[in-house]
C-alpha cells in the first residue's frame, strides 16, 4: 500500500493536525516506511506462539478471596451530607 500526498493530507486533517504542504511529501515518505514494516509483520508465522504480556515469564500473586470490610452502612454513611435507609442521597440533576 502507497501513500499519495492526498491522502496523507486527508488523513492530517481527520486527525485535526495542520501540516504544511512542504511536510506532505516527508511525511507520506514515513507513513508508508510504517506500512511496509507492518506488512513485514503480518508474513510472521506465529503458529504456537503464546500470547505475551510481557517478555519476562510473570505470574500473579492470588489471594484468597474474602470479605474483609463491609456489610456495615451506617459507618460508611455516618460522614455523608445526607443518608437514608444506609444509601447515599444526592440531589436530582436531571430534570
């Protein structure tokens, strides 16, 4: 795929960048060294490959999975400008 000057200028202006005629050329010049090298990309075979979220071999530390803190409303809204039945209350915004 190849970049004219019009369509990098297209693409400029979808993106709200302002960009001088002079700097479409260099520009559609960079664009397509892009493309070219996520083409290169696409051709890699990666059959087997694991998906990655790093490049260090990671693993999460768990935690059992308890109730510590809760059940409790009337502390949680005991410092709350205005409460009722242990919710918040807020004032209507919308009309």
């Amino acid at each position: 795929m190849s970049l004219d000057n019009a369509t990098v200028a297209k693409i400029a202006r979808l993106a709200r960048l302002r960009i001088d005629e002079a700097a479409l050329a260099p520009m559609a010049k960079e664009l397509n060294g892009i493309l070219d090298f996520v083409a290169q990309l696409e051709q890699v075979d990666v059959t087997g490959v694991a998906p990655m979220t790093s490049t260090v071999a990671m693993k999460l530390r768990w935690r059992a999975d308890e109730v510590t803190d809760g059940g409790n409303a009337e502390k949680v809204t005991q410092n709350a400008p205005n409460a009722e039945s242990g919710f918040f209350t807020v004032p209507k915004v919308i009309e």
